[in-house]
C-alpha cells in the first residue's frame, strides 16, 4: 500500500491536481492514506465522512428520491458523492465510496462487502462495483485500497 499512495502523492503533486473525498462505510480510511505524506496539503483539500443517509443529503445534497429509489449503496449514490464532493471543494478529482462493511446490513441482492467506488473529474465518473470478502476491517481496507488503485489508472 506504501508505494501506490507514494506513487499517488508523488503525480498529483507533479500534476499539480486536487483531490476530495466523500466516504461512507471506509470511515476516513481513504482520507488517512492520501494525507500520510508531508505536503499532502497541496493536493488533498477535503475529506468528509457521510455515514448515515442524512449527513449524504445535507452535506452532499444527495437526493432523498434517489436514496430511496436506488438504495444508498449503489452506483448512482457513489456516483452522486464523487460529483459533490468535487464541486463543494472545488477539486480536480472527486472519490465516492458507499459500501456494506458489515456484519450487518446485507440484502438479498447486496451482500456483505458490496462497495461501489466512483471517480469524477470534469469530463466524466467512472463507478466500479466490488464484493469483498472478509470481515469488516478488511473490508473497509480493500474499499480504500481499490479507490486508491482506481486513482492510480487515472492519473
């Protein structure tokens, strides 16, 4: 993990590019790997925790009507926090992470260690969809780390 986040801080320095996060079931974990190097301040602008619906709706202005029509957990959620993340903090990437970390929580149709992870720049978001396995530490690590790998291919 040492060297992409390296390899990371390194070309968005290099780039002189920003970057926000929005993080739901990785509880700031992703916020933590992409500060974790002196002059991250030049690059990393915000990080926010929307955990529950009502924080993804005030703070991010994520629509009731999309929550309830498709599920917090979904690409169009993930989608949604990486758009708004990135305009609120006026960055050139935006990161939006939604995901059932567990134990609880699964559905028929998305279990334990569904996480959808998107990426938005001015010209599109891309939104991947995972299913973890493992428990819930190792869940929220792999969420973070596949966000961080998304980063990587983009830049």
């Amino acid at each position: 993990m040492q060297n992409i986040t390296e390899h990371i801080h390194k070309s968005l320095i290099k780039n002189n590019k920003t970057i926000a996060t929005a993080e739901s079931c990785t509880g700031g974990i992703l916020s933590s790997l992409l500060t974790q190097f002196s002059g991250s301040s030049q690059y990393f602008i915000l990080g926010v925790i929307t955990y529950n619906n009502q924080a993804k709706r005030s703070i991010l202005k994520v629509p009731a009507s999309i929550i309830t029509r498709k599920g917090v957990v979904s690409k169009d959620i993930a989608c949604l926090m990486a758009k708004s993340i990135r305009r609120i903090a006026k960055t050139d990437f935006g990161i939006g992470i939604t995901g059932i970390a567990g134990p609880t929580g699964a559905t028929p149709d998305k279990p334990v260690g569904t996480v959808f992870i998107a990426l938005a720049n001015k010209n599109k978001t891309i939104c991947k969809k995972f299913i973890f396995q493992g428990n819930r530490a190792s869940i929220r690590k792999q969420s973070a780390l596949k966000a961080l790998q998304l980063l990587k291919l983009v830049l």
